[in-house]
C-alpha cells in the first residue's frame, strides 16, 4: 500500500470517529469546525480543509448517507427575502417580507429547514447570484412592487442555500424560477 493510499485509508476511519463522538454529544458541526477538531487531534493526516473536504465526501459514499447524519450542517452564505412567511413548529414565524436589506440568513442545519412550513403569495422566485445586487434589490423592497421572493447564496451556492431553493420550487410548483446572474463571455 502506498503511503498516500495509507494516509486516506486513515483518514477515513478518523473522520468516522470525530464523527462518532460529535453524534454521541448530540451536536452539529460545519466542515470547517470539523477540520480544526480533525488537525488538533490528528495534524499527521489534516494538513489542510480538502483532506477533510474529501474525506467528508469518501464517508457519505461510503456509508450510503449524508453530512447531515453524520452529524457535519452545511455552512450556509445564502439569505431570503420576500414575500415569504417562514413557520418553525413551536416557534414564531417569520416574515421575510418586514426585514432589513441583507434578509434573513439561511441556517446550516439541513433539519431544521426541512421541518419548515413556508407559505407565501409571491408570484415569482428569483435567484441573484450576488449579494450586492440582491441588498439592493432589497433595499428598494422589489418584492412589493413585483409580488416575488428573492434569494441569493452569495456567489457559487451552498448546500443549505440548494436546498431550500429546491424546497421552495417543490412547495411552490407553479412558481416561475428566474435567475439574475453575471454575463458569462462565451469566448
């Protein structure tokens, strides 16, 4: 076995262990927590975020499950804002459409926001890709002269920002998806 072959073979099994604990505590954390835990505990095998990156990756293959199990939440950039009602059971509801221009921050735990109930009277959903324009979109309270819902992640979106985005387009079937981007040059 070669040494680097060795070295993921490890890696492996380490991060399942810091994996087993975090679950054991009943916690969550972000990649880069885990990466900090993982070069503390075992510098040798963490030099850098993409050894834990892809080792993440290599368990969620392996084992048939996701992050979120395995007790790692998607750090998350994006925000929302809008014509959005935003129900947590047992918790208040929160009304995007009342923020201030940055919205409402999108949390990282995948549960959480799958437990969501969402209701709203938008007609349209519309993704910016960055946040300056978004803020200023915001700002100007677009979604009470075009009844939508804006969200952004920021630049190259994160899991959570994916994931409530797709939770959206499945509560919300009929509602258009447009996107407000950079012009990419073909050339």
């Amino acid at each position: 076995m070669r040494e680097n072959d060795a070295k993921a073979f490890v890696r492996v099994w380490k991060v399942m262990e810091m994996c087993y604990k975090i679950l054991g505590e009943g916690k969550l954390v972000t990649q880069r927590e885990l990466f900090y835990k993982l070069l503390s505990d075992s510098p040798k095998y963490f030099s850098c975020q993409r050894h834990v990156n892809q080792t993440i990756q290599d368990v969620v293959s392996l084992l048939r499950c996701t992050r979120q199990s395995l007790g790692i939440m998607a750090s998350s950039r994006g925000a929302l804002i809008g014509r959005l009602v935003l129900h947590e059971p047992e918790e208040e509801h929160i009304d995007c459409s009342i923020l201030g221009p940055s919205g409402h921050a999108i949390t990282g735990d995948l549960n959480q926001l799958s437990r969501l109930n969402l209701s709203s009277d938008a007609r349209y959903l519309i993704v910016v890709e960055k946040d300056a324009i978004f803020q200023r979109l915001a700002e100007d309270r677009l979604y009470n002269q075009i009844p939508c819902i804006l969200i952004t992640a920021k630049g190259y979106p994160d899991i959570a920002t994916r994931f409530i985005l797709h939770r959206l387009s499945q509560t919300f079937p009929n509602m258009p998806i447009f996107a407000l981007v950079d012009w990419l040059s073909p050339f």
